[in-house]
C-alpha cells in the first residue's frame, strides 16, 4: 500500500502527544469517574490516532490506547481477573460508516451474517456478574478487560440484580455483562440532593452511576437509585447455551436477570437504519440516558466465525448519536456551581 510509510518525527510526536492525552483523559473518566473533556473531543483523538496509525502501522504499538480497552483498575479495590475478557465496541458515527461494518461482516463470514438485532446503548459502565450454581458470588467492573475491581457488596444492592437465578434450568456457572446506570430522573434528584448538600454534582448520569457504584462504602451506593440492563455473557458452564442473542436475552429473562425489551431481530441494512433514525428520534423514551443502538449479529455461530480485534468484537457495532446540546448546558450549569 502506497499510502503505507514509517512514521515521521512530526506524525511520531503528534501519536505520542495523542496518546498521552488519551490517557489522562481514561485516568480521569474510568478511575476518578470525573471527566474534564468532552466525549466527542475524546472520540475526536482517538480518531485521529487511528488514521495516524493507519497510515504508519509502526506506530500501532500494543500500548497503544487504539489496542486497549479502558484503564488500569484503581487500587481502591480488589482485583478480580474476568473468567472471559470483557471487550469495548467499534463505533460506527455515519451510515457509511455503519455499512462498511457490515460489508466486512458478509466478507468474513462464512455464511449471510443477518439477521441483526439491533438494541440501545446504554450510557452506564460496564460490570460483569458472576453465578456459581444460580448464586451471585462475584461482580466486577470492567477495568482494563482482563482485570477488573471488585464490587460485589455494592452491586448486590443494585435494584433488580437478582441474588439467586430462578428456574429449573440454571446453568452450573454464568458470567453475564450488563449496563449498570442510573435512571434520569435519579440523576437529577441525586445532583439536587449533592448540590443542597454543598457538594459538586455529577457531569451526567454516565459518571454518576461510575461514581454511586464505586464506592468504599456500599451503603452510600444502596442509597443511589441504580439499575442495571445486561446485555451478554462470557463464561456458560452445565446447560445447553441458546444459538442467537435474541434467544439469550430471553434465557436471561427466564433466569431472572433483567433484560431490556427495546431490541428487535432485522433482517439487513434497511432495517437497521430504521431502527437508528427511529431512536434518534426517541432518544428519550427510555428511563436511562443513551448514547446510541449496538447492532448485533444474532447468531452465536457466525458471531464466532467473525472473532474479535485487539479489543473489540467484530460481530458488533456501537452506532454513536452526535453529542446533544442538553449535555453541553449541563456541563456548563456545572461550571458555575
Ligand atoms: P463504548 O462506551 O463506546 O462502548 C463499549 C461499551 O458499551 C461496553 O463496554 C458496554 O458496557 C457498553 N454497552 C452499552 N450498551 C450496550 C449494549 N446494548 N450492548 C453491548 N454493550 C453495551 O466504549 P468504551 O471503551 O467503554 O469507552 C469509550 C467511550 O467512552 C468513548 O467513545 C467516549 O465516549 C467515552 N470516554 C470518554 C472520556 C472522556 O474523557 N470524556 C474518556 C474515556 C472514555
């Protein structure tokens, strides 16, 4: 490739540059949960470190924040290493970008990779419950992937998070992954009651649930109104697993886990577009803040033949909606508080 070249001095210092703003800005949104850019100008280097290394592949180090999911976990808590890595999402921020994600699903699977199921994502962070014989033993959040932090006491008193699974036929162990967030409506009590209090409130409810979850004490988190939503798992033992997401969801559902009823199974491109314009139309509707629909290969067996890159799945695409103008007012609200 033509366009392929050892880096530079300028295209090295300006990757070196980038990357070390990247990182600061990972350090102050997954450990501190208080971030000081916005997520578009965080989206903006990242893009631009991606292109840069596009373009000299010398610079695509494993260090690299392009190959890396999150952070390093904070020493606050213990480390708990995920039975299966936890992986980020590709993004997709225009329909072209959204059709050459799928161009390359049906060039790398070995069958027609449809149908889809297309769902929202949920602006939370990501925490991975553990059960052994229908017990939650262990939750965690996602930290760098393979390790993450222990917060069982805290997300034992998320409400909804079942304890115990119901049914006659759990599976001997389960690791699932969800959305742990709190709804709008209790990030605006939870601001007012912090700012009564004459502390700073939370830039958005994203950061607030980071905040209200990782807690040293788990009575603080108890008293925050967070919820979850999962969304997939890792490790299955000692029951037949189901062959589509839309049928895990529905397992999930029968196991007591709480799953969302926003998805719906389509069959190609056109749909999937619908679905994108419908919510970004109804933004919204939902009881959770979203910052755009995940879209899905629905059957386990080609999204195993698609695999996974450095840090995401293949077989999976984060449509992202452009930042609102709300978020910006309440950024700004905060500044002056
Ligand atoms: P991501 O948030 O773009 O996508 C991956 C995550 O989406 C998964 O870990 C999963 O937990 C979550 N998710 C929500 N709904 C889901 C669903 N229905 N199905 C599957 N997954 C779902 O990626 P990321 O790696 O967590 O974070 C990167 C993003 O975080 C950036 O694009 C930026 O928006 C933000 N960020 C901002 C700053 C900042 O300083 N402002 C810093 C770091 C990260």
């Amino acid at each position: 490739d033509a366009e392929v070249e050892v880096a530079s001095t300028a295209a090295r210092e300006r990757h070196a540059e980038l990357a070390e703003l990247v990182e600061e800005a990972n350090w102050r949104y997954y450990v501190l949960d208080s971030p000081t850019v916005s997520d578009a100008q965080y989206d903006a280097w990242m893009r631009e470190l991606k292109e840069l290394e596009q373009k000299h592949p010398d610079l695509r180090t494993p260090d690299s924040p392009t190959q890396k999911v999150g952070a390093p976990i904070s020493t606050e808590f213990a480390a708990v290493e995920h039975l299966q890595r936890m992986e980020s999402l590709d993004n997709a921020f225009d329909e072209a970008e959204l059709a050459a994600w799928q161009a390359r699903a049906e060039r790398l699977a070995e069958t027609e990779p449809g149908p889809y199921l297309c769902e929202l994502k949920i602006d939370g962070l990501a925490v991975a419950l553990l059960y052994e014989k229908g017990r939650l033993v262990r939750a965690a959040t996602r930290g760098d992937g393979r390790t993450g932090e222990d917060v069982t006491p805290n997300v034992r008193t998320v409400r909804g998070v079942p304890h115990r699974l119901t049914g006659d036929d759990v599976p001997d162990l389960v690791e699932v992954r969800g959305e742990v967030f709190l709804p709008v409506e209790g990030f605006r009590q939870l601001n007012e009651q912090l700012m009564d209090a004459g502390k700073s409130p939370f830039a958005n409810p994203r950061n607030s649930a980071a905040g209200s979850l990782r807690q040293k004490d788990p009575r603080i988190t108890a008293q925050r109104p967070l919820r979850m939503i999962v969304h997939g798992v890792g490790k299955w033992e000692g029951a037949e697993p189901p062959v589509t997401q839309s049928q895990m969801y529905d397992r999930l559902k029968s196991l007591g886990l709480p799953v969302s009823d926003r998805y719906q199974v389509v069959r190609g491109l056109d749909e999937i577009r619908e679905f994108v314009k419908y919510y970004e139309e109804h933004r919204h509707d939902p009881e959770y803040e979203i910052d755009g629909v995940v879209v899905k290969v629905d059957r386990v067996v080609v999204q195993r033949q698609l695999g996974s890159t450095s840090k995401s799945p293949r077989w999976a695409i984060a449509f992202k909606y452009p930042p609102e103008e709300v978020t910006t007012k309440l950024r700004d609200i905060q500044v002056g508080v």
